[in-house]
C-alpha cells in the first residue's frame, strides 16, 4: 500500500533500488536518489531539536554546491525553520529559485576556478554572518558528525533489498557522512562489508592535494579543504576518477541501464563494476546521489566524447606519491590518517562513535 506523505522531504528521500546490467552477468545494484543528503539533513535537523540545541524558527546556515543546500533547505521547511545557504557558483537558477521559494536565503560567492579559493571564500563568509547573528545555527555539513545519523535508514533497507552475504558499498566519500556511515551502520548489523570510497583528483581527505584534474574537480564528494568527519579507517579501498571518466561513466549508466545521475554517479558506476570484476564473491551496490540534471550542459552535453568503457582501466597503486590521472586505485585497509603515506592532510580530531 502507498503510503502517504506528510512532506516532500520525506517523500524523496527514500532511493529506487535499480538493478543494473554489466558484461559478467551478473548485476550491479544502484541505490538512485533523488537527493540523497535529504537524509542527511532530516536526521541532522531533527536531533538538534529533540536535544533543544535548536527551536523552531531559528536559523541555520551552511556551505552548499547544491545538493545540501536542497535538501537542507527543504529540512527546514519541514521542520518550520530558517534556513540561510552560502552557495558555489554552481548552484544554478533552477535551484536557486526553488531554494528561495522554500524560504531560504541564498547568497553565493564571487566564482572561481580554483576549488579550494571557492571553499575557502564561503567558510570565510559563512564566519563572518555567524559575528553578525550569533543566534544562528552553522551545520558544518563537513564536520559535523551529526550528518551520520539519518543514514540509519539507508543501511536499513540496503539490509532488507540486498540478500545476505558479503557486500561492496561503492560511492562518493564526499563529507563522510554518506558511503561511511551507511557501512557503519551495516557492519552494527553484523554484515560483512567492504567499502570502496571515491574521490576526485585534488582531493585532500585522502592525500590527494597534490594532484589535479585537467577538467574540474567533481563537486561534493572530495574537497581541497580537511572535511572533519571523514573516518578514514571505515574504507577498504579507494578510486580516484576523473572528470572526463566520470562523464563517459555517467553516459553510459544513462544509455545502459536509462538512470540519468550526476557525475558521482558515474564515478561510482566505473568504480563499482572494476570491483565487481576483482571480487565476484560480493554483491556491489553502487550510490547514485543526485539526478544528472546539474550536469548537462557541462557532462551529458559532451556525451559524443564519451569513452567507451573497456577502454577505461585504474592504475593500481600502493603509494599515494603514485596517484595518476585519469584513474587510480588504491587498497586502503581501514587505515587511519597520519601513518606516513598520506599526503597533504592532517590527522582529523577522533569523532565521537555513531550513536
């Protein structure tokens, strides 16, 4: 029976289990959301009201590219809070007009094409507002490890539609607080999981600052800037894509299997059916974050350059100092940060264990 909705928020925010062809035979499974930090925000928004760190009618504020920014801003409406957004260049009209008429402010800072100037620029921003209104509430999106608790519910029903059995979780690592926490909880559970996390070349949450992609860095799952509740000892592997094979990705899951999703889509598709060729013994479900409506003109627009996807292979790697565009792999074994390898990131404060 269809159940009915009390809000759009909780409506979209449960995935479409899609089952998706590779040349094995045996099947990949996408988990398709329409926005997939709707889980984030909710859970994140709810606990600070059930603990009183928040009322209704206060407003909180955070840093977006655009997917947190939807689903924070529809969080509030949902809970009848305020809700301000420093935003990236890309957060689009489209958007832009809908957040605004959720009731959030929007404002966005000057663009750039350095990543981490355009982090850095809304960080300062969002400091400055807060010695302006210091009633306001900052979400921290990147540090706060509140963000893992909506993701209960997804390795729920990643337990209920995957049969038992050992599992590779394959997805953007983004803020931690998606692909990290859905294994967690998981592994609560008792399963058996692997996690493949993956990153974009100039990412430093994994020590890769030192590289960069010739195209762009892929929004929202890596960033030039320390995301603070990243638990790098939950990752088994790591895959470093880029733009141009996360774009031919993304084309062919479109033109395969018919899901239009953004460019971690992609990245997490090629990543995932590489790990599937590896390791037939496990099922691999494979996150897909967001629609691929953001990246049309810049990715699917550009679908006559794709490349075909045999033609694509990582390069393995032990060391970081070997890291290679246009693709590289490396076994992490749920190491910590700090250990000698890693480049370019500092050993984040412990956070405190999943509740």
């Amino acid at each position: 029976m269809t159940r009915l909705h009390d809000h759009l928020a909780e409506a979209i925010k449960d995935p479409d289990p899609i089952r998706v062809p590779s040349s094995s035979g045996d099947d990949l499974i996408c988990l398709r959301f329409e926005t997939m930090k709707v889980y984030s925000a909710l859970g994140a928004v709810r606990h600070l009201l059930e603990t009183g760190r928040v009322r209704r009618g206060d407003t909180l504020i955070d840093s977006s590219s655009g997917i947190y920014a939807h689903a924070l801003a529809l969080a509030c409406h949902r809970y009848g809070m305020n809700c301000h957004i420093v935003g990236s260049t890309t957060v689009d009209r489209t958007l832009k007009i809908q957040l605004e008429i959720l009731g959030a402010t929007v404002e966005q800072v000057p663009p750039s094409n350095n990543l981490q100037l355009d982090q850095n620029l809304r960080v300062r921003r969002i400091q400055e507002i807060l010695r302006d209104n210091p009633t306001y509430h900052w979400m921290q999106q990147y540090h706060d490890d509140i963000h893992y608790l909506g993701y209960r519910a997804v390795a729920d029903l990643v337990a209920e539609v995957v049969p038992d059995g050992p599992l590779c979780l394959v997805g953007g690592v983004g803020t931690g607080a998606s692909t990290g926490a859905i294994a967690a909880y998981l592994r609560d559970r008792g399963r058996d999981v692997n996690l493949v996390g993956v990153q974009p070349f100039g990412s430093v949450t994994f020590g890769a600052g030192h590289t960069q992609d010739p195209d762009m860095i892929i929004a929202g799952i890596g960033s030039s800037i320390e995301f603070r509740n990243v638990r790098h000892e939950l990752y088994d592997r790591l895959h470093w894509v880029s733009f141009d094979y996360a774009m031919s990705a993304a084309v062919d899951l479109l033109r395969t299997s018919g899901v239009f999703a953004g460019l971690s889509a992609g990245a997490a598709y090629l990543s995932a059916l590489w790990e599937h060729r590896c390791d037939r013994g496990r099922k691999h479900v494979f996150l897909a974050a967001d629609t691929g409506t953001r990246y049309v003109e810049s990715a699917f627009a550009r679908h006559a350059e794709a490349r075909p996807m045999a033609s694509m292979r990582p390069l393995e790697i032990d060391s970081l100092d070997d890291l290679s565009v246009p693709w590289s792999a490396m076994s992490w074994d749920r190491r910590h940060v700090g250990i000698g390898q890693t480049r370019g990131v500092s050993h984040p404060e412990r956070l405190a264990e999943l509740p």
